[in-house]
C-alpha cells in the first residue's frame, strides 16, 4: 500500500473530505513522524505498534573496525499480531 492508496481508503470512509485536506493530513502525519525519529524520539501508536531508532552493527570488510548505522525498528501492536495470526496460509 502506497501514501495514494492511504487518502483513498479514508476517502471511502470519509467522502464528505476533500481529497486534497486528506492528503494534507496524511503528509502531516508522516512528516511529525520523521521528525520525532530524526530527534531520536520514539513513537507509539495504540494498537498500531511502535517505532524507534537504533544503532545497528555495519562490519566493514577486510576491516576489523565496525561502524554503526541508524535504522528504525518498528514492534507491532496486539491489533496486528492477532490480524497476522489469523491470515490463512
């Protein structure tokens, strides 16, 4: 699923939104997010899961010096868990 993809499933259960107000409202959303992790903060979403950043391990080759890299670590909520276990395989 793509940010489109996101204003259109609000769009069908809000149609009396602009389409326009709703992307400016998703953008929003996704633009507090990145910045609360560039600041090192960490973001929880009841249901949803949880977002943090962490430092990763980055060996360099032929090298015996290790570097880090940052990467977000997201944990899924119970609402997605129970939703995953329940997918037929």
């Amino acid at each position: 699923m793509k940010k489109p993809d996101i204003v259109k499933e609000i769009r069908k259960k809000y149609p009396y939104l602009e389409e326009k107000t709703i992307k400016k409202v998703v953008d929003g959303i996704f633009d507090a997010m990145i910045n609360a992790l560039a600041n090192g903060e960490r973001i929880e979403i009841r249901n949803l899961g949880s977002f943090k950043v962490t430092k990763r391990k980055k060996p360099l080759k032929g090298k015996r010096r290790i570097s880090y890299s940052k990467t977000v670590l997201f944990r899924p909520g119970k609402v997605i868990k129970n939703s995953l276990k329940n997918l037929e395989k």
